[in-house]
C-alpha cells in the first residue's frame, strides 16, 4: 500500500477527500467483521476475510495521515495566498483608471472582455476586483517569497501595461464615456 504522503501528493481533491475514503474503508470493515460474525465462512474464507480487515484497517490509517498531510497542505497554501494578496494589493489594488483596470482585466482575466461583457465602468470594475482576488490563486505556487513574486507579476504588468491599453483602446474609450 501506498505511503500517506504519496496519497496525499498524487490524489486529487482536499483533506475531507481523504477523511471521507478513510471512513468509507472503516465501515468496509466493519461490514465484512458483521458478515464473519454471521458464521456462514468456513475456516480458511473467514482468514481470508480477517486478512482484508487488517488491509482495510491500514488504509483507514493511512488516509487518515494523508488527510492531515493534504490539511496542513492546504493551510500553508491559504497563507501563501493570503500574503501574496496583501502584497499585490499595495501595487495592482492602488489601480484606479480606467485604462490600467482594462489592460489588469486583460492581462488576468481577458475572455471577460470579449462577447459584450464588459458594457459599463461597474462591469470593469466587477472584473477588477474579481481579478484582483484571483490574481493570488495564480501566482502561489510560483518560487521565491511572496514579496518577489508580488513585485515580479506588477513588473511584468507594467512591461505589458502600454501595449494592452493600445490594444483595448475602443473598449477604454468606450467604458471612458459610458
């Protein structure tokens, strides 16, 4: 069987994932203990039965640990997030013209400013907010601190920053005047 935090690693979904496994492979167990208990198993069926008890057993236990592991897992990620938010809130958050906010929306969340969304400065500002928070969920896996990678995305957002207002000028002038 699998090592907990090799399960925890290479399967999808969260901890409750794993605690709800876990509890499926408990009451496995406990099911084949009530049908031993029914006396219908010769000597060597019930053996057999007891042996995949304590293979489910194990696995409750493992996935338990890997539930702790994916746990701890998502809290750390939660906090880089959180500070990378708090990072990037000093430079993208202080965004306030309508030209930035369209170049931010297209840089972070572009298929909103197609097929007609984007029709007044409260859908922009609906788009920049929401890419705003997003924008953290993005970029916590990347290396370094949170300050670097906070100050690496705002670089490389200015770098693009000229060529997306041109890019977006009829949509600019049209929010611009709405």
């Amino acid at each position: 069987m699998k090592k907990a935090q090799d399960i925890a690693e290479t399967t999808f979904g969260n901890a409750a994932d794993q605690t709800r496994m876990a509890t499926t492979l408990k009451r496995a167990a406990g099911m084949v203990r009530s049908a031993i208990s029914e006396g219908v198993f010769d000597e060597k069926e019930r053996k057999t039965l007891l042996d995949a008890i304590t293979i489910l057993e194990r696995g409750v236990k493992i996935r338990r640990q890997a539930a702790t592991l994916k746990s701890q897992k998502e809290e750390a990620d939660a906090a880089r997030r959180k500070e990378i938010g708090t990072h990037l809130a000093k430079t993208f958050g202080a965004i306030e013209t309508i030209s930035e906010k369209v170049a931010f929306v297209a840089a972070v969340e572009r298929h909103k400013l197609s097929g007609g969304w984007m029709n007044t400065a409260e859908d922009l500002d609906r788009a920049f907010k929401e890419g705003l928070a997003d924008l953290p969920y993005s970029l916590f896996r990347k290396e370094g601190s949170a300050a670097v990678v906070a100050k690496d995305a705002w670089a490389k957002f200015l770098e693009a920053r000229e060529r997306l207002e041109e890019q977006h000028a009829v949509m600019i002038l049209k929010l611009s005047r709405a």
